[in-house]
C-alpha cells in the first residue's frame, strides 16, 4: 500500500529519491521524550513531493504493508514522523 507521510524535518525530502529505502519511525503525539517507534523497515519511497517548499505541503509517499500502513495513519494527531535512510 502507499501512505503519505509528513516528515517533523522536511529538510530530509531533499535527499530522498523514489527507489531509496527507509525505516520509519515515530514519536507519538504527547510523548516529549523517549526512542521513537519503528512503523515500517525498509520501506520503499515512492515519491518524495515539495522537497523545498515551506509551506507544509510536502510529504513523502511509501510503499508499506497493509499492517504498516494502518499503524501510520492511526497516530495521534501532532505525532512527528521521521526516516532513518537505508544504505
């Protein structure tokens, strides 16, 4: 399945490639400190869209299993997506 993601950093779409491979990982809403929560593992970018702009409008679309795609939208409201790139 695609999802659309909207990375805390927006500065990280700038190195991002479709074909790349990523872990996403996240900090739920409401938890201010702690290691974040891996979502998906190498997960295959399938568009990175409004790498420089400043608006919100960017976000990064993944290819991830139904399961992983289902944990990503459920999270809170104010949750902070981030991606650890795969060499």
């Amino acid at each position: 399945m695609g999802v659309p993601v909207r990375l805390a950093e927006p500065a990280a779409l700038a190195v991002l490639r479709p074909g790349a491979r990523v872990d996403l990982l996240v900090l739920p809403a409401g938890r201010s400190a702690g290691a974040p929560v891996l979502l998906a593992a190498d997960a295959l970018v399938l568009d990175v869209v409004g790498a420089g702009a400043g608006d919100g409008s960017s976000a990064l679309y993944l290819a991830v299993r139904p399961d992983q795609a289902q944990r990503s939208v459920g999270q809170p409201e104010g949750s902070r997506f981030s991606v650890v790139i795969r060499g």
